[in-house]
C-alpha cells in the first residue's frame, strides 16, 4: 500500500497544484491531507475548490481550518481574517464538515497538531527557541495508547520519527509555506526549512513498518511571494521565496 500525505497548503495554490501533478506519477493508493488548508494572503478559495474536487482524499481540519470556523473576523488572527475574507458558504461548510482526527484501517491514525490538540506539537520540542525531537518517553506520552502509523502535520517540518518498536510518526512538512516565526507561543520560536519548495511525503507499507521518501517540488514560489507582497505580508513572502522565516 501507498499512501500520499501532505498537509499544511495554507492557501498555496500554485504549491498544491504541484503536488497533485507530482501525485499522478507517484500513484498512490490513498491520499491524506492533514489539515490547515487556507489560512494566509495567498487564494484561499481557488485553494479550497481544488481540494473540495478531490473527494478520493481523506481531509482532517487543522487548528486554522478550525478557527475561522469558530472565531468572528475581529478575533482571528491575520491570516485567517486574510483567507477567511475570500471564502463562500460552501467553502466554510466544507471546512465545518471535515473531522479533526481519522483512521485508516487498524494501524494507521490522522491528525493535525497531537491526537488531543491540534495546536500543539507531536514530534517538536521548541522550549529552546529551535525544533528539536521530542525525548522517546515525551512522545510516548503525546500518542498516548496509540500504535501504528501516526501521520501528524501543523510543525510544517518533515519527520519521521520511532517512538518504540510499535509505533511511528510521519509529518510530511508543509505544502505551502516553508518558514514561519511564532512569537506568542508559551516558548517563541521559529520553523525554517532553508528552501521554498513544496513538500509531501510517500510512504511504502513494507511488510508490517513502511518506508518513507521525502518529496520536494519546485513551482513558482516567485509568484505566489507576490501574492503576499500585495498584501503587505513582508514575513510570508520572505519565507515563500527563501525558506527562512524573516529576521
């Protein structure tokens, strides 16, 4: 079995379009999109209508995708009041009709942040300002009773990380927006991947474990860097044309 996963598009049109014209030779049995599908300057909507015609994948909500659901425009923060000026009623139902968690089989589990909270980190420790992995017994206790393959998003940093002999989890980075900065989580820090391409991740059931081949794709970052430029976000098109979060 292949599964394709990728998460984290945050409105990247031209991103995602690479990588479903990268999923037609990878030809995968399934596809996962992990959540955190619109939020940002970039085009929220046409973003949307290409991911609600993909009705084969299996879509989970990120904590973006929920929060322009529950919050009003004056409380959200940028790029959600951003990608949610561009939305219509059946975008946000789409978004409303998406699960935060799901399962394939018996063995494999999605999510966006950990299986509880989806604005947290699975696999990163950044207490020190700089991602790390997280200590074998903080991860052990972030899954929780879970065992299988656990694919996780919302760190935008490709992992692929042993928790015991049971039990793995994958994030495929981030479609669309390679480096960030968040100042006002409880430890400040950054996520930089150090070049723009768009990112997603195959992975190969190998007998009872899987294999994992990173895909990083070019598209025309330069254009869509523009897209932020129009909306005065200095620090998105840094990161869209670099992969640097902007210092």
């Amino acid at each position: 079995m292949r599964i394709a996963a990728l998460s984290d598009v945050h409105g990247n049109l031209l991103a995602l379009e690479a990588v479903t014209r990268d999923l037609r030779t990878a030809s995968p049995d399934l596809v996962v999109n992990l959540g955190d599908h619109l939020s940002g300057p970039l085009q929220a909507a046409t973003t949307a209508d290409l991911l609600m015609s993909e009705t084969a994948w299996v879509h989970i909500r990120g904590n973006h995708d929920r929060q322009m659901l529950e919050f009003q425009p004056d409380a959200m923060g940028m790029s959600d009041r951003a990608a949610a000026r561009q939305l219509e009623p059946r975008h946000t139902a789409w978004l409303a009709s998406l699960p935060s968690v799901a399962r394939i089989g018996d063995d494999v589990f999605l999510c966006h942040g950990t299986p509880e909270l989806d604005y947290e980190y699975l696999v990163e420790d950044v207490s020190s300002g700089f991602p790390r992995v997280a200590g074998s017994d903080e991860l052990r206790g972030r899954v929780g009773s879970l065992t299988g393959l656990i694919l996780c998003g919302h760190s935008h940093m490709p992992r692929f990380v042993r928790v015991d002999d049971a039990t793995m989890v994958a994030n495929p980075g981030s479609v669309g927006l390679p480096a960030y900065d968040d100042p006002e989580y409880r430890f400040p820090h950054a996520i930089e991947m150090g070049s723009p391409h768009a990112r997603y991740l195959l992975l190969d059931r190998r007998g009872s474990g899987w294999d994992a081949t990173m895909r990083l794709l070019e598209y025309d970052w330069e254009r869509t860097a523009r897209l932020a430029d129009a909306g005065l976000r200095q620090a998105w098109s840094h990161a869209l044309r670099t992969g640097y979060a902007l210092r």
